[in-house]
C-alpha cells in the first residue's frame, strides 16, 4: 500500500509527530501507517429510521435494519393490498423514511401507497446506487439502498404535486395523439407517392385545409385531377394547373384502401386530441387563476409557412 503523502498524515498524526514524516525510516514510516489505518472511521447515520426497497414489476423486496425485525428483508407482491401491507410493516418497523429507485412506471403505485400512509419517500436515481461490486440479488439491492440511504447518500428527485402531475398526464396524452396523428400524415403521403400523386410537391401540407378536401374528394371517389385542384384554397402559392397535374397518377385498390385506413386514422387522431382540449380546459377551470392578471404571450406568426398552407 503506497503511503500517504506528508500533509495528509500531518493531519491524522498527533502534534508530536507532526513535521517528522520526513525524518522517519521506512520501518517507521509502516508503522505509522497501520496506527492511522486501524483507527476507526464510520460514517454519520442521517436516516436512523430508514429503510429500502428494490422495485420489481411483479414483487418489491423491503431491507430493514436487523434490529427492527426477526426477518429484515420481506418480499411483498404488487396488488393494492399487498402495498398497504407493506406500509402497515414498515411503520411496525419503526420505519420514517424509505428509499426506492425510479424503476419504469412500477414505483409510482408504491410511492403513492407509502405516501398517504405517512411515510418520507426518497425516489433515487439507479445512476447513483450501481456501485456495488459483483453481482446484486433482489435482497442485496434493497440492502444496499437501506444502508445508503441511512447515512445519507442518496438524493431525493423531485417529483411535482398532484395538481400538475394531473396536468402533466392530459398534456402527454396530447402529444402522443399528435405524434400519431403525425405518423398517420405521413402514411398517407407515401400511399400518395406509391400512385404517383404528386401532392407533397405543390402543397406544403396534406393535413391542411387543401390537402385534406381532395383526400375526402379521392376517398368519396373523384379521379378527374382538374374538379380535384378546384378545391384549391386562394392562400395556396402553387395554381390549380400545377395542383391538376400533380394529381395524374395511377390509382391502385390497395393503395386506395391504404389511404383510407390512415386517414380514418388521422380523424379519430384528431377527435382524440379535442378530448382532450375540452379536459384540460375543464380542468384549467376548477384551479385557482394565479396569473394576477397577466396576459398570456403573443404568439408571432411565422410569415412563410402561414403562406404557404397550413390551411
């Protein structure tokens, strides 16, 4: 084992001996070394009452200290019943405070349950608990998050309130109907170009107000590429000549039926997505207004893509 360097044991040293590791031999330079290596230092308990758990999707392993119970480590299964059993043993326990990574979705259940049934919950990333050699069992996992966590070595994330987590899940429910309505889009575009329907290259948008009249216009049956371009909206750059002869192609049953699936599916997309504009309003409704007054951001229009159909 190398030694340590002068100013570091100069600290650890008795004044005596201070300012001497210079003039000592290596015979007494080892012996110093194991006086400093066999005193004891331990850490500080912070969490004398914690206790941890390994989050699986069908059983959670909680670790206690061997002092609060003959069988320490507990398996408990994921049903409501069996998460407030858990609480009930951990508060038992003597148990204030608990510790548990972020594992998938499958914490969030066992937060809430030990939440209400009063305990601290610290939710921690797996990031910062991975540095225990070898391989980890279930039981080794909560043990190691138990004694962690009683010496404070863990940091807690931040997790919002209910108000804006109820929020937050209208909101991501949102984005993903426009994400699909996305895909749907661009389905719809490709079964187009398979029949060589050139609309891509004349309107900016097929979901547009343009795009979406001769879609409906195709679907209901009409081949003619000139009654087709008629409905032409006047904010479109490209003429009703350039749009006809965008639309001589060659129409395919199955490309046909393609198109319809998606844009089916792109309607129902955007019924979905007035859902939940109507919840978010209703919800928005029911919170206390908190913006004293101020108005919301103006938002600025985009000159060339307003041009250019995205009606």
């Amino acid at each position: 084992m190398k030694a340590k360097p002068p100013e570091k044991i100069q600290k650890t040293t008795n004044p005596s001996t201070r300012g001497h590791w210079n003039e000592m031999n290596r015979k007494q330079r080892r012996e110093m070394m194991r006086k400093i290596q066999s005193e004891d230092i331990s850490l500080e308990v912070v969490h004398p009452d914690a206790a941890g758990i390994d989050i699986g999707n069908e059983s959670h392993y909680v670790a206690v200290a061997p002092s609060r119970d003959k069988q320490p480590v507990r398996s408990f299964g994921c049903t409501t019943g069996e998460l407030k059993a858990m609480a009930d043993w951990l508060k038992q326990c003597g148990i204030r405070t608990v510790a548990m990574q972020s594992t998938g979705v499958y914490w969030i259940a066992v937060y809430d349950i030990l939440e209400q049934a009063g305990l601290e919950v610290y939710l921690v990333n797996a990031r910062e608990t991975k540095n225990l050699p070898g391989r980890k069992s279930d039981v080794q996992e909560s043990q190691w998050l138990m004694k962690l966590h009683t010496y404070g070595l863990l940091r807690n994330s931040f997790r919002p309130t209910q108000e804006i987590r109820t929020m937050r899940t209208y909101w991501r429910q949102r984005n993903d109907l426009v994400q699909s309505a996305g895909r749907h889009v661009q389905r719809m575009q490709k079964a187009l170009t398979q029949m060589n329907i050139q609309l891509a290259n004349v309107l900016s948008d097929v979901s547009g107000v343009t795009g979406q009249a001769i879609i409906k216009a195709i679907l209901g049956g009409q081949r003619d590429p000139h009654k087709l371009a008629e409905f032409r909206n006047p904010r479109v750059r490209a003429s009703e000549e350039e749009i006809a002869r965008s639309l001589e192609g060659h129409w395919e049953e199955d490309l046909l039926f393609v198109l319809q699936q998606e844009q089916d599916g792109y309607e129902f997309c955007q019924k979905q997505m007035a859902e939940c504009d109507r919840q978010l309003n209703h919800y928005l409704e029911q919170r206390e207004d908190r913006s004293q007054g101020a108005p919301l951001p103006e938002e600025k229009a985009q000159g060339a893509t307003q041009e250019k159909e995205r009606e």
